[in-house]
C-alpha cells in the first residue's frame, strides 16, 4: 500500500465512514420529520382555511424573524467553537457564557418588541393577540435551538433522533387537539408548538447534561467577544436568506390578501422543509465530523468534495420529479382549496437544492472564520431577493414569487462558488456529475413512455427512482470505478 492510498484512508476514506456512521443515527430523526412536515399539510389545509393558512404562514415566517435576529446564532457559535474550547477544558466556563448570551438576547427582544409593537403589527400584518402568541413561542423555541446544536456538537446522534421525533409527534397531537377543542385558527399551531417544544426542551436538558456545566461566574471577554464576531454576520447573512425565502409571503399579503399568501405558504411547507430535512441528512452528520477533521490540522477539501457528489445523487432526481409531477402532488397532500399552489412547486424546489447545496460551498467561511464573506454574499443575494419580489410579485402572482426565489437562491449559490477563501476552495466532483446525467438520459426516456399510462403518479415516480438508482448502481460497478 502506497503512503497516498493511505493518506486517502486516513483524511478521505475513515471519516466518511463515520459520518456515514452518524447519518444512519441521525436518519430516523430526519426522515421522521420530513414525515410530519408532510403529514401537517394535509391536516393542516383541511382544517384552516386558506386565509388562516396564511395567518400561519406569515406568523412562522414573524418567528423566523425574530429568532435569526435574537437566537439562532448562538446555538451556532455554541456549534462551531464546542471542540475548540473541549480542548482547552473551557466548556463551562463556554456553556455559561452562551446561556447568558441567549438571555440577553432575549430580554433586549422583549423590550425592543414592546417598544416598537404598533409598527410590528402594521409591518408584519399581524393582530396583537398573534404576536404574544410569537413572543412567547420564543422562548422554549430558542433554548431548543441552543440545546440541539449542543447535541451536535457532543456527537449524540441517537439523542437528537430521539427528541426530534418526539417533538414532531407531540405538535402535530397538541396543535389538532388545539384546532378541534377551541377553533382558535392559526394560533391554535402556535400553542400546540410551545407545548411540545417546552417539554422537549425538559428532555434535552437532561441528554445534554448542560446544567452541570453552567456556572454562574464572571464571564470571559474574548469569549464574549469571539462569539458575537462569529455570530452576528451568520444573523445578518440568515436575515438576508429571510428576504429571499420568507419575505414573499407578506408582500402576497399585501398585494393579495391572506388567502394568497396561503397558497404560498402551501407551496413552500411542500418543497423547502420537506426536501431541506431530506438533504440536511448528509450535512447534520458531517458539519461535526468535518469541524473536528479541521482542528485536528486535516484537509477537509476531499471530504466535502465527494460528499457533495453523494448530495447531487440523491436530489437532483428528487428535485426532478417534484417538478414534473407538481399538480399529482397537491392533490395527493393539500386540500382542493389549494390546487393552484402547484405552480410554484418546481421553482421552490428548485430553490431548496441550490439553498442546500450552498451548505457545502459555504462551510469554507466557517472553518475559516471568515463568515463576514458569507454575510456580504447573504445581503447582496437577500436585496435582489427582495427587490425581485416586490416587481415580480406586483406583477405576475403567484408565478412572479416562484421566479424570485429561484433566482435569488441560485444567485446565493453561485456567489459561493466564486468568492472563494485559499485552500478551502470547493473542489469539483467532475466524474460524479457526468456519471448522474448520464443515468438521467435514459430515465427521461422511461418518463416518457410511462406518463401517459395507466399508472397512478406515486407509482411512475417510484418506478422512476428505482430505475435511476439501479442504472446508476450498475454503470458505477463497470464504468466508474472511483467517485472523484
């Protein structure tokens, strides 16, 4: 054995291994929820109307909101900087200091909340009623979003399964139970999530075993420091995705009411959470792994580059056939009301692929630490975003949201390819691409003499899968021998 092929065992072949090792520990949790965020819609748009589906949509999107501003971050530099400070034996001293964070955050949230709460509720749409309902989702939703990256960052796959599908259970339980009992519409979802979400946040306490590690001592400045300068460009960046994904269904709203929103927010729940837990089954396991490859002085160029191939196996056909078979899909999960959402599906999953695929390109600013790159491509990609959609939006319906998406997202990618950091530049998986199309060819050919049969639609696109997957499987074992 040649000292390359080991060297290619030890930094290639070993750790994809383990993170294959961990994506079987994180599927159920994954692919459990990619279940539920299905199983919703249909629950969902037969008990609201399309106007209070709307009400949902736009209230989820206020949460995001706020959550990116004043939350999420933290639980990300609790991520990034785990094994960096378990290194230096610092992690309660590390533990301490984002809780303390994350409670700031939030107090400075409130206040500022109740301060400019007349302009919340004129900008966003939304009753005052709704909004406390918000403001108090908040809370059980932030300390989650700490606590499973702490999850992560320990390497507890089994942990985040586990809590992930009890969450999803018990909301979908409280909010139907909620719905039918006080017919309190769109706010009926929200209480139902911060019931489940809080007793999930008991759960996680104790898998975490944060508590031993909180101290209530002074808190160190560079930490502090650290955290906020590797933070706040990934919630200003966040803000700017914000604007290109969630930002259409209040300008629908304003141009076209409620029920219109709703059939946004229909499309949206069917492509972009289902197909983004679907993808993120890969970059959960291997975000961890990858951080750790990094500190330990790793080139971590090979491992992204053929996970990426792996990622393009799996969701271009996905991606394809959620386009061609759009209308069988709404009808198959959405109540009748909400038909004309299918226009939008090939554009939104579309959108989700490049947005998912750009968590691979943009990892070099991460273990870079230079995530202030990925804020100023986030902010450029966000005000196009955002511009397209208050003209196309104005202007064609329903079609003009779906164009800006797209658009915006494959922009976003795009940026991430060509500004680059040395030595952490993405490398091509060229033999893994032409080996995908070159099984698409002839399953486009199968597509074609089976869409017009007597076959119902979930069966063409399982044939069609089947028939992909096993073209692919055979020409790999004759004709491509290596990935990359």
């Amino acid at each position: 054995m040649t000292e390359e092929v080991r060297t290619y065992i030890k930094e290639v072949a070993m750790p994809i291994k383990a993170i294959f090792k961990d994506m079987l520990k994180y599927a159920p949790s994954k692919l459990f929820g990619l279940l539920g965020n299905a199983v919703i819609i249909p629950i969902y748009t037969n008990l609201l109307s399309p106007s209070q589906y709307g009400v949902y949509a736009v209230s989820l999107a206020v949460l995001s909101f706020l959550c990116i501003l004043f939350s999420d971050w933290i639980g990300l530099s609790g991520l990034r900087f785990f094994r960096q400070n378990q290194l230096c034996d610092k992690i309660p001293n590390y533990i301490s200091t984002l809780v303390l964070i994350l409670c700031a955050n939030l107090s400075v949230m409130y206040l500022l909340s109740f301060i400019f709460r007349h302009r919340f509720y004129s900008y966003f749409s939304i009753q005052p009623k709704l909004f406390c309902f918000i403001l108090l989702l908040i809370i059980p939703v932030a300390i989650r979003a700490l606590l499973f990256q702490v999850l992560r960052a320990q390497i507890k796959p089994g942990a985040f399964t586990v809590s992930t599908i009890i969450n999803q259970l018990l909301t979908i339980i409280f909010s139907v139970v909620i719905l039918k009992i006080f017919n309190l519409g769109a706010a009926s979802i929200l209480i139902g999530m911060a019931l489940s979400i809080t007793i999930i946040d008991i759960v996680l306490v104790f898998q975490s075993d944060i508590l031993k590690y909180i101290r209530f001592e002074i808190p160190d400045i560079n930490m502090i420091k650290s955290i906020f300068w590797y933070g706040i460009p990934i919630a200003v960046a966040s803000i700017s995705l914000w604007m290109i994904n969630q930002s259409n269904k209040f300008i629908t709203s304003h141009y076209y009411g409620f029920k219109e929103a709703g059939l946004v927010g229909v499309a949206y729940n069917m492509t972009f959470p289902i197909l983004m837990t679907f993808f993120a089954i890969i970059t959960i396991a291997a975000y961890p792994r990858i951080i750790n490859l990094y500190e330990e002085k790793t080139d971590v160029r090979p491992v992204i580059s053929k996970l990426t191939g792996y990622y393009m196996l799996v969701s271009i056909p996905i991606v394809l056939l959620m386009s061609v078979y759009a209308p069988d899909l709404i009808t198959l999960f959405a109540n009748s009301k909400y038909q004309n959402a299918y226009v939008l599906i090939p554009y939104f999953a579309a959108g989700a692929f490049f947005l998912s695929f750009s968590d691979y390109t943009t990892m070099q600013y991460h273990l870079s630490k230079k995530t202030y790159i990925l804020t100023v491509l986030k902010i450029f990609s966000g005000i196009a975003g955002l511009f397209l959609n208050v003209i196309l939006i104005k202007k064609f319906g329903l079609i003009g949201v779906g164009i800006a998406t797209l658009v915006s997202n494959f922009l976003y990618f795009i940026l991430s390819i060509i500004c680059t950091v040395p030595n952490f530049e993405w490398k091509v998986p060229y033999k893994k691409i032409l080996h995908i199309f070159i099984c698409l060819i002839p399953a486009c050919f199968v597509w074609y003499f089976i869409k017009d049969s007597f076959l119902f639609a979930g069966f063409q696109i399982i044939t069609l899968l089947l028939f992909y997957y096993w073209l692919f499987y055979i020409t790999g074992r004759r004709l491509f021998k290596h990935w990359d």
